[in-house]
C-alpha cells in the first residue's frame, strides 16, 4: 500500500495515478465507510478547509463533499462561481466581476486546504477539454491539492465511487463483464467524463470492458487508447462495438447513459452545433434501458447510473427501481470516496 | 416524559405528535436554551448533517437552523432549490435541471441525517395543500428524518416557539385567552401555515383559543376540525368571530397577521385571483393593529408575531416596538424549538 | 496592551480604535498566524456563529472568514443579501422581500455572536456614505458585534491585513515612505473604503505618508483630516500630492489602485455621472504602474494591492508577479487579521 505518495497531489484524472494508489484510496474509503457506520469518530482533517467551486449545478457531489469534510472535523467553503470574483482565463476577464485563475488559485492556497472545481458544458463553451485545462491552470498554480468535481474530460470522483461499488458487491473485478453504453436522452448537454473515466478504472482491474455506443458517439482516442495499454498491462479485455443488444449479453455490470457527440461541438465544429446532433440522437432512440434488454445480462447484473438519470428516457423506472439497481450504493460511495481522497491527499 | 417514541420521526405537523410528546420536545428545548446560556457544551448530534432546502427567502428559520445544528456539533447543507438538480414530483421533470423527488430523497439519505424543507407560495402554483404534498413525498421515500420548515399548511417549527414563549411568560396555557386574528397587509402572497399550527398547538394546552378574520378568510375546515376536537378532550374551548375588537377584550395574547383567501387559490378557482382577492383585502383595511386596539386586552396582553411583520400595516411600530411585544422572544425559542427537535429526532 | 475593551465593540473603522488596541489585534493575529503555521488547535471562539452578510461579490473576504471562523471552532452562516428578507431602511421596505434593518439585527443577535455585513456601490445607490450608514444602522439596534467587511468609506479588515504585511516586513512602520495612489482602470465602480482606511492606519506608527491621486480624485476631508492629525499626534507625516512619478522616488511601499471620483457622485451630484467620470478617468491612463515606474522607488520597495486588481490597466504583470509584490501575503494577513478582530470582540 502506497499512502505517503499521494500526499499533496492533485486528483484530477484517474489517469494520474497508479493501480496501486487508487486500491489504497479503495481502501481508505471503506475504513471510512465502517468508521461512519459505527459511529466511530474519524477528524482526520481537523479545521481544514476544502473550497467547491461551482460553475455548474450539483446535488450529489456538493453534498457528500460538504458532508464528508465535517465528518472528517474540517469545513467546506461552498462557493457558487458567480458569487466571488469569478475565476477566469486570461483574455476572458470583465473588470471587477472576474478573476484571473492564478489569482484566485493562490489566495485560496492562503486560507485552506484543498480546492475542489466543477466545471463543464456551457461555461466551457463546448469545446471539448477546455474544462480540463481550467482546472489544470488552477492545479498549476494552487499550493494546495485541486480535486476534479466533474469536467468535460473526466469525473474521477464519480469513477471511484463506482469502482468502490463493484468491489463491494463482487470482491473483485477480475474477469466480469462490464458494459459501458450510451443511451438516448432528450438532453444533449451533458459532458463525456463518465464513460472516459469508468474505461480507464475499470481497465486496472482485469474486466472485460465492453464499451457500446451508436456510429457518433465514440469517445477521446487517447482515453480509449489508455484504457487498451492498461488491459494489456494488467489482463482483462476492451472492446468497442455498436450494438447494444450484444453487450448486455451476459453483462455483469451495464453502465448506460447520455453523452453528446464530440462530432458537434468545438474543436471539431467551429461552434456547438446541437441541431445536428439532435438528428444524431433521434436516430439512435432505440438504446433505452427497459427490462427487455436487460434480461440478455446476467440475472444479478448490476444497473449503474451516476444520476441524475432521465427516467423514460435513458432508462425505465421499471429498471431504475428494479432488484438490479445499485444506483443508491453508488452515490452512498460518492461520500466514502471522497473522503478518502480528502485524507490522503490534503495534509493532514 | 415519552421521548423514544420521537426517534426517526418527520417533523411535518403537530398534528402528528401527542400532547405530550410536544410537552417532551417543550422541555427539551428549555433545556437547551439553559445550557446555551450557561455556555455548557452540548454537542448532541456530532459530525451530524441536515439539509436544508429552500424554494423561498428565509432569514430566521435558516440562521436558527443553520446556527442551531452547529451549536448541537454537527452542520446545516444550505440548499437554494436552483443550484441542485432541483427536486421535481413526476411529471414536472425537466432535463438535467431537475431531480425527481424520490431519488433526491434517497440519494440525500445516505449522506446526511435529516432533510428540512421549506415550500410554498410561487412555487406551489397557489393550489392548496401542494406544498405539504411535496414535503410528504419527499419524507415518504427519505431513510431520515423530514422537516417542514414551513409549506402551506403548516409552520411547526414556528408552533414549537411560540409555545415556548407562552410557556415562559405564564407558566401554562390554561385558561389563557388566546386571539389568532388576521391583518390586513398590501402583500397577499403569504401561507396560511402559522395561524393554523397556532389553533392547533395552543388546542392542546386548556387554553380559550379565539380566532377571529373577517368573512372570506376562513381557514381549512381539517384543521378547524382537529382544534375543536382537541379542546372538547383536553379542555379550553374555541371560538371563532369576525369582529377584531370582540376578539381582543381581555386578551391574554394577540397574535394577528396577515395571510390570503383560500377562496381565490386553487383548488378553490381554476387559477390564482389576486385581483379578485385584492378587493376582500381592500375592504378589511381597518383591520390593523394599533395601540387603541391593544387596549382593549388585558394590560400584559402579549403581543405576538412570526415575523417578518409588514410594519404600517399588520401593526403599528408602537406596538411591534411597546412593551406587549414579545416578538423577539418568539424569534429566539425557534432556535431553542427547533435544536429540541432535532436533537430528539434525528438518530443521535 | 489592552485587550479587556475590545470585548463586545464593533469594528467598523480604524477611526474607532486607539493606537494601543490596533497593536494589541496586530500581536494577536501574529499569534493566531503561527499557531495555525505550528498546527495548534486554537478554539477560541467553540460554537460561535458569525453571519456573513453580502450585498456584492467577495473571493478574500468572505473565504477568509468562513475558513477564520471554523479554525476558531465556530461557524459563519453566508447570507446572499437577496436570499434572505433583505434588510432594508426604513422607506425601502418591498412587502416579504425585505425586513427593516432593526428587526433583522435584533432577529440575528439572538442566534450568533457577530454580525459581518458588505455594502457598497450599486446597492447604496451610488451616495457616499450611504454604506457605512446602513452598517451603523445595524451596529444600532444588535447585541452583538457589527463587522465592516467593507463599505462605501472604510474596509477595517483590509486595512489591519495591510499594516500587520508592513510590520511583519519591516518590523516598525516609522520613517517608511508609504504612498497611497490612484490608478487608472476602465472600471470605476469601485469604493474609496482601501485608501481611505489605510492612510488612517499608517498614520498611528509614524510613517511618511503620501497620498498622491489626478485633480479630481481627491478622498474625503474629515479622513484627511484625521490623518493629519494622527501625524501630529504620533509622528511621521502626510503629504498630498498629484503627481505619481514625485511620490514614487524613494518610496519604502507604494499601494496604488482605482477609485472612482467622489466630485461625480451622490451628494455632490444629484445622480450617479460615471459618462463625466469616465472623461476624467481617460483623461488620466498614464496612471498605470508598471517596471519604470516601480524604479523610482527603493529597490526593496513592497508593491502593495488588496486584489482583485485590473491586470494591465492599474498595473502591469511583470509589477504585479514582480519581486517587490507582497500581494499574496496581504491577502493571507486577511486571515490572520480577521481571526483576531473576531477572537476579541464576539464575547469568547
């Protein structure tokens, strides 16, 4: 078990860790998760502060940060990104509204702890990586260790949360089929950061993951091309295919959302082309979630979501709320995986 | 002295809870308020979280709440309903904006240890009852405990402190004449909540409950119901009258404020008449409370009121700001009320 | 050191305090700076709420006192002015909207400790003095502490962070060459509160003050006037002058930033006249600080702003990341500072 190294450390992407450091903080999250069962008190960050940074909405996430961190005897400083001197890239500021993110990055780095950001969508202006990188010149010049609350590339809170999820329930991942897929929604404006981050986690662990998705929808080459180095590395398989019917056959785990096409929107358009892609969507309503498809997986096959779902759309309640579904526990460890990252990663 | 029975319970209505329950939840927040004042440490719900969500503007109940979990060792999440997926019964879903109740409730379930709620007016769309079904569906799939931290047809937490305050001035309820009267106010858009928990917690306590409006501010019959049913078992007796001055006579209390016809809301109408509704109001403008109207009760006649209070209007300044004026009082206990609550309630 | 008279006052400007008790928050702040550098637990304030109240954007303010207070032991409650009752003069009041400032200061002193407010610009309409008004207003009527976190005339929390950079560089304020400068910005919705606060400041420990501003940017009279006198009384001296390059030479700190013109302003103008202040403001772009300028000055000379600061206009990037820049510092001292304002006067 690796602990000292993780110290200090941004949490920005799975991607920059090693199998060994995620299954400590795995560890971590379920020491915690008794501690909080039992009653057992756990201030392992006394009087430290997290910032959240929110440009975008959040129920799960805001809520088991600033939980967690009072569980864990610090505090969070929830701050909507409208409210302060909003953080901006050079060539974007507007005189007394906004803020150059080196600024804010090193004044914050004064007063706490740790900083954590969401950002994604339309305060990105829909060109792909573009939150990324606003968090990455945050994490350049913060003093302190930058969390990704959910960007446009990635979602690495979600990811452990999941992968926790799964442990949980199957020991290990060896050898399980795991299925990640799109699904129709009437709402385009979602980011990517769910499917790319679950590839590559899941790629440490020896699963067969099969990612689904119609002809548009393929992900980031360079996160598909990690997620194959990784099974090549560690064992298991990866495979891309087209047809939803054919890998939720004998899954062990589905994992079907939304996400738009990277086709549409910049770097690749030269501006977000939504009517476009809505043509893409309709074509593709047959990949919803009901009990049909879901009686080709395994009979104790896992239904995740990272919620919020769009029920009737993405999935059936029938599916949703059905004996499968371990929607609860994954957002439960939301709360427990965080607070492992937090206390390993923020000086205690 | 029942106090197991309280464990895990919503906190919705009193109408929910046994007289002596109340009396329990009465002593508990005496307690409290002793050792606040004695500066002894009282941490009964360490590293605990309550959700507070609002769909309207608050000032007291959110700082009692927020201030009062904090005093008791634990923290207040402050939720405005538009920076979450905001939660939505079905059928009023809108994409990645909203949440459906059901799964904010059980997502919120695993982090925290109560969710409070605050809903009515605008965002009930005037139907009556709408607001209070909301706070039930959340609190019928919610693990935790629910509060209502005012809807449109009850203010319980508001109910706690004015008992309270009545407690402290007179020792006991008994044989008090008690006046719940409206007042007129320019502004129409208020809920009913606080005279109807009034007429039902003072019901409990032996006291001559006097409740006075003019025609076309009738309250709801359900509620008019339970009063007088409480009165025949536990003594005192109700009244009800359309004259402000009758009322007042030898008042023990007044507690007059304004609120709006049940006649021109739904489901009474098709769709809010705040025109229509203007007109009643207009013809009631005499009915202000003034000093030469407190004369009329006794000379220790408390004057009561939840606040805010439209000054000028409901009252005089010489009355809100006189010697009768309990208001502050009132306004404290619902630090005290409500931390009694929670401590009883949310498991410890 | 006096340290028993601080109990319970206000802090609403430097103005209020003598000499002695500004060294006695000095020294504390120094205290508090290293037991937090050491990890000591220092609790001094267990359980203490204090509400942060905000009429305009905060990054330092309002995270230097959420983190402040909670390393404490105690709580802010962050109160967006528009998600409570807005408090409002007597004459401003919109029906269950707003409360009058009386009622909310009275409702608030009975649930915490301290009452922290920010006021200035659009919502004082533009008069000065109309901010610090509506503070003192609240001061007035609560039992508790009433914290300027900055106003149309004074910010007393930056102006102790300020002075406590400066001592902890220098060791004494004597004999320094500090000069307090206007800068050009295409922004000028800005207060006067930073210059005039500190040249208040830096009139009690006997240094070489020089205000240097255009014609036309000249600050309030009765704060001049004080400053004069504080050099008389202490030492040191004041200058007033209105060319930037003559107050530069030998300077020991040099603080320049925008302000607005008080001569297009509430009450010597009828309305607010920023298309005529904005001729005034062009009139004087040379006003910019940037490596030439900073060269007049000694070579260890502290470049000072309390952020956030219009990059390029005020002043350039090389001057602002320069080695002569204690911005950052001055932006942590706000921590410290405010911890000690709070740990002496909210009754401990």
């Amino acid at each position: 078990m690796k602990t000292k190294s993780l110290r200090g450390r941004d949490y920005i992407t799975l991607m920059d860790f090693s199998k060994e450091e995620i299954e400590t903080l795995l560890d971590m999250a379920i020491r915690l998760k008794m501690d909080r069962a039992s009653g057992r008190k756990h201030h392992l960050l006394e009087d430290k502060t997290i910032f959240l940074l929110f440009y975008n909405r959040s129920l799960r996430t805001r809520n088991s940060f600033e939980s967690g961190i009072m569980q864990l005897g610090g505090h969070a400083n929830y701050l909507d990104s409208e409210k302060i001197y909003t953080p901006a890239l050079v060539g974007e500021e507007k005189a007394f509204a906004t803020e150059r993110v080196p600024d804010v990055a090193r004044v914050l780095s004064r007063f706490g702890e740790a900083i954590a950001i969401r950002m994604f969508g339309d305060p990105t202006g829909w060109e792909y990586g573009n939150g990324n990188k606003y968090i990455r010149e945050f994490a350049r010049w913060a003093d302190i260790p930058v969390i990704n609350m959910e960007d446009d590339m990635f979602h690495p809170c979600q990811g452990i949360a999941d992968i926790l999820t799964m442990k949980e329930k199957w020991g290990s991942l060896k050898g399980r089929k795991i299925v990640i897929s799109w699904a129709y929604s009437p709402s385009m404006k979602k980011p990517v950061s769910v499917p790319q981050t679950l590839m590559v986690g899941c790629s440490l662990f020896g699963a067969t993951v099969v990612f689904a998705r119609p002809k548009g929808f393929e992900l980031d080459p360079k996160i598909i091309q990690r997620t194959k180095k990784n099974v090549e590395y560690y064992g298991g398989s990866f495979e891309e295919v087209d047809d939803i019917r054919e890998a939720f056959h004998q899954a062990d785990a589905v994992y079907p959302k939304s996400w738009p096409s990277l086709q549409y929107l910049l770097p690749v358009t030269e501006k977000p082309n939504f009517e476009g892609m809505s043509q893409l969507f309709e074509a593709n309503r047959s990949w919803i979630v009901d009990d049909k498809l879901m009686a080709l997986a395994k009979k104790d096959c896992l239904y995740m979501h990272c919620l919020p779902a769009d029920r009737g759309f993405e999935v059936t309640d029938s599916v949703m709320d059905g004996p499968n579904s371990v929607i609860f526990d994954q957002a439960e460890n939301r709360l427990h995986g965080q607070k492992a990252v937090m206390s390993m990663i923020m000086r205690g």
